[in-house]
C-alpha cells in the first residue's frame, strides 16, 4: 500500500499577516501587496535650493547606495514622482512655486524636509526665508541636521517606507475624489 504523502501544514493568517501554503503559495491581503510595491518604488522629486544638495548626491553614490531602498530614479517632472524632497533653504518668494509643485504630484504623494532649514528655516532668522516647509506643503518625515548626515536621509526614508507600509491604500471614494 503506498505510503500517504504528508504535507507541511498551513500557517494560519493572524489579523494583516501573511500565510504560507506550503513553499509556493503565499497569501496576503490586497492592501498590503499594494503598500510593499509602493515603500520600494518611489520616485522622489528633488526640490534643491541650497547646499544640502550636496548630500542628496552623495546618496546615489556607492557608500550610501540609496538605490537599494528602491528611491534612486529621480524624476524632474512632478507630474511623475511621489516623493517631494525639499532640500535646502526655501524663501518666501519660493513658498508659492513649492506649493504648485505639490498640487502638481498625482496622489498618492509624500513630502520629506530634508536639513534644519527645510525643516524650521534653520538658522536664518529673517523676513525672507520661509520657517518651516510645513507652512504651505504636508510633510510626512523630517530629517535633522545641518546638513543631515546620508545616514540621516536614509533613516528618513525608512521612516517613510514603514509609514507608506502602514496607510490606508484605498481611501474612500468621496476622499480619493477631492
Ligand atoms: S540645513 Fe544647513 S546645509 Fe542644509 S541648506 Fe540649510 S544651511 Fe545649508
């Protein structure tokens, strides 16, 4: 008589978890397949007006690699990215042309302030440079430091992949409408 073939038990799903079927099969929930593509394909948009541009390049350089997070390609268009990296010191006179870059991105879309002055004005205490980005656009992470460290940027950018991890991929129709 032949032998029955035993097979490997399913690992039951808790609450937003995935299963594994056996080797082959793994099942997971919509909404969640749809944020892990999102976290490791971003397209960041950078909005460069100052010196810590200087560390957003060395990002896509070998030591830093930034590449492996899935958020290398940046896109010059903002018709085409996700991501709003506003690097560097940003002037009232700016303020406007940022906001119109913003509304320009297609939802869903983030905004990271990239250095202390994008995050607060940084050290400039004057009637011309705008106290914080988050007065015209919605940030989602903040990354200190004058100029933040590549490190720094990179810790950011997890931050954000597990905040996109976590988020609502499909907002209700009314809200996706506005
Ligand atoms: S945070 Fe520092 S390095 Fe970055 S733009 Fe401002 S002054 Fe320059």
């Amino acid at each position: 008589m032949a032998k029955p073939i035993s097979l490997p038990r399913p690992r039951l799903a808790t609450s937003g978890e995935e299963a594994l079927l056996g080797d082959a099969v793994v099942v997971t929930r919509l909404d969640r397949a749809i944020g892990w593509a999102r976290k490791y394909s971003i397209f960041p948009y950078p909005f460069a007006t100052a010196c810590c541009a200087m560390e957003y390049m060395s990002l896509s350089m070998s030591a830093y690699d930034i590449d492996r997070f899935g958020a290398l390609l940046p896109r010059f268009t903002p018709r085409q990215a996700d991501l709003l990296m506003v690097i560097g010191t940003v002037t009232m006179r700016q303020a406007p042309i940022l906001r119109r870059v913003y509304e320009q991105m297609a939802e869903p879309k983030w905004v990271m302030a990239f250095g202390a002055c994008a995050s607060t004005g940084g050290f400039y205490d004057n009637y011309t440079t705008l106290p914080g980005i988050d007065l015209v656009v919605p940030v989602a992470v903040y990354v200190p430091g004058c100029p933040p460290r590549p490190e720094a940027v990179l810790d950011g950018l997890m931050a954000l992949q597990r905040k996109i991890q976590r988020e609502k991929q499909f907002p209700p129709r009314e809200a996706a409408a506005r």
